[in-house]
C-alpha cells in the first residue's frame, strides 16, 4: 500500500525538490549580477528529473536504509541536493566586467519556474485529495 502511495506521489515530490533547487540557483544569479567574473548558472530541469525519476532507481548520492527483516519495507533517502550537472549561460551581450548575468532572463526564469512550482504544489495537492477521497468510505 505505501509502495503504491511513493509511486503515485514521487514524480511530484521530485519536480518540487527539483524546482527549489533551481529557485535557489536562479536567485543566486540574480544576487550576483553585479559581482565581477561572476558566471550565471542553471542545470537542464527536464533532464535532472528524468535522471531522479529514471526506474525508480536510487539518485546519484542517496542512500538505502538497511533492513534488519526481511519483512521490512524498502526503503530510500533520495538525496535532492545531489550534485546537479551545472551549466553556464551563454550571454546574449558581453559585459566588462565579465559577468554573465543577464537581468531580465533571471528574472523571466525566476518567474517561470515560480509559476511551475506552483503548478507541481497544486497537481500534488489535487493527486492527495484524490487519493483521500478513494480511500474515504462512503
């Protein structure tokens, strides 16, 4: 039962993970945007998630939890801050300075992947009231 509950549920958990993540390294860009030889970053989302979701196999840093019965359930700790292939961004003008933050891209990222984040929470939210409700005797 729990087995089919993690597999319902996460693809969901990973997209959320996974788009805090890039939240973070988005807002670390924007943070250093007038910070000299500062390189702005970003890593492939669609291909770290399918990396983490790949045949439900354990992510790149994470650990099984050793069972001391063989009644025991498998069980995981997928490690979300596992290192992420990290990609520089070509920038469309060159600075002096050498920084390649371009401030509106950040920005138009920043707030796609804020509006995607959302998205993941709300289809997450809406799969879990859907589970509640099978589950809910009438």
């Amino acid at each position: 039962m729990i087995d089919k509950l993690d597999g319902a549920l996460r693809i969901h958990q990973l997209a959320l993970g996974l788009r805090a993540e890039r939240q973070q390294v988005l807002a670390n860009n924007i943070a250093n945007a007038d910070t000299p030889n500062f390189k702005a970053r970003d890593f492939d989302f669609a291909a770290e998630l399918s990396k983490a979701a790949q045949g439900g196999q354990l992510a790149a840093g994470s650990h099984g939890l050793r069972t001391t019965d063989a009644r025991h359930l498998n069980a995981r700790l997928d490690s979300l801050g596992a290192e992420r292939e990290m990609l520089y961004r070509i920038p469309g003008q060159l600075s002096m300075d050498g920084n390649t933050v371009d401030m509106d891209r950040e920005r138009g990222e920043f707030a796609d992947n804020a509006v995607r984040y959302q998205t993941s929470l709300t289809l997450m939210n809406s799969r879990i009231q859907g589970l509640k409700s099978a589950l809910q005797p009438e």
